[in-house]
C-alpha cells in the first residue's frame, strides 16, 4: 500500500491530474470538404437536396473549415446574407471565392449562407445553409426560426489560416488523437510502479 504523504504518491497524483486536464481540453477542429463525395457544383437530379442534407449531417464549431472544390473556370463560391441567399440574390456579397479550392475559416458562432456566383445556380439549389454552435452545444439563434426569420446580417470576411488536419477524415479516432491516450496509458503504468515503490 502506498502512503498517501510520501513524495513519489503525490508526484503522482499531481502528474494524473495534469494528463487529464491536457487529454480533456485538447482542442480539435475539424475541415469539411463541401458535399463529401459531390464537389461543390449544380446538384444532380438524383440528389437535389444535397447540400441541405450535408450540413445537416454535420455539427460545426469555431475553429473548423469549410472546403469548396469545383472548376475554377466553371464555378465559385460567394458568402451572402440570409436575405440574399433565400432570393438567389447574388448582387454585392459577402465574400467570393474563385479558385476551385476555396477554404472558408468559422470564426464565430451563427448561420452562414452560400451560394455560387454564376447566375442560375443558385435556383438550381447550390446553395448552403450551416449553423454553427456556440460553446455549450446549442444552436446560436432560438430553433423556432427558419432562414427567413432570420434578420438579414452580414457577417466579417473570415478568410485566412488554419492548421490542417492530417487527413481528410472527420473521424474521432485520427492519428493525431492517438498519442495522448498511449501517454497517459503509458504514464499509469509508470506511476502505478511508483507508487509500488518498483523505480
């Protein structure tokens, strides 16, 4: 039995309590590639709704990433209001985004609207409607309103940097998640020797 004053018992404790605020607040951001599988484009008629089905497939928070892949010479992306977006209406946008490999940073908690900018897609449902949760998990505005209860705000440009991920996976089990279990795994088996009086 280990006494509970000795040095080596409370190195211990004070090491495991240290894993386990390290293992717990790691933060993860996650990219999303827009439409998985289906590039950003006009939907197929097998799939019109597949971009309203996509996000809501998906739980967003600050820190992740939008991916928008298409042809650079055929499409684009434009970031719009609530208003503009439930009209087509892609006159003066937020943001646009023309390089077929477009990433769009979340920066802060609400809805986010976008569409392309070439005329008469967006009447062809290329369009995407995401919410992005605040800290405690909940939906930034009451779920009693739709888009077009919304008011019609216009959000920063939110374009620059973030690490990516090692891999195009959203997955919990990623490689990068990996070693703070085998540390803390291999850390309890340290201190339990310790403790054992064994080092």
């Amino acid at each position: 039995m280990a006494n509970l004053r000795s040095s080596k018992f409370q190195f211990s404790c004070a090491f495991h309590f240290l894993m386990l605020v390290v293992v717990k607040t790691r933060v993860s951001c996650h990219q999303y590639k827009v439409g998985d599988l289906d590039a950003w484009g006009i939907p197929t008629a097998a799939n019109p709704h597949v971009y309203t089905n996509w996000s809501k497939n998906h739980v967003f928070k600050i820190g992740d990433s939008l991916l928008f892949l298409y042809p650079p010479s055929q499409d684009s992306v434009i970031q719009v209001t609530g208003q503009s977006f439930n009209a087509c209406n892609l006159t003066d946008p937020i943001l646009y985004m023309n390089n077929g490999n477009s990433l769009f940073n979340i920066t802060s908690t609400g809805e986010y609207y976008f569409t392309s900018a070439v005329p008469g897609h967006c009447g062809k449902k290329q369009k995407l409607q995401i919410s992005v949760l605040s800290g405690n998990g909940s939906s930034a505005f009451s779920p009693s309103y739709g888009p077009s209860a919304l008011p019609d705000t216009s959000y920063p440009t939110v374009f620059g940097s973030i690490p990516a991920a090692n891999s195009s996976s959203s997955s919990s089990s990623s490689p990068s998640q990996r070693p703070p279990v085998f540390l803390a795994a291999v850390m309890g088996f340290m201190s339990w020797d310790l403790i054992r009086g064994r080092m």
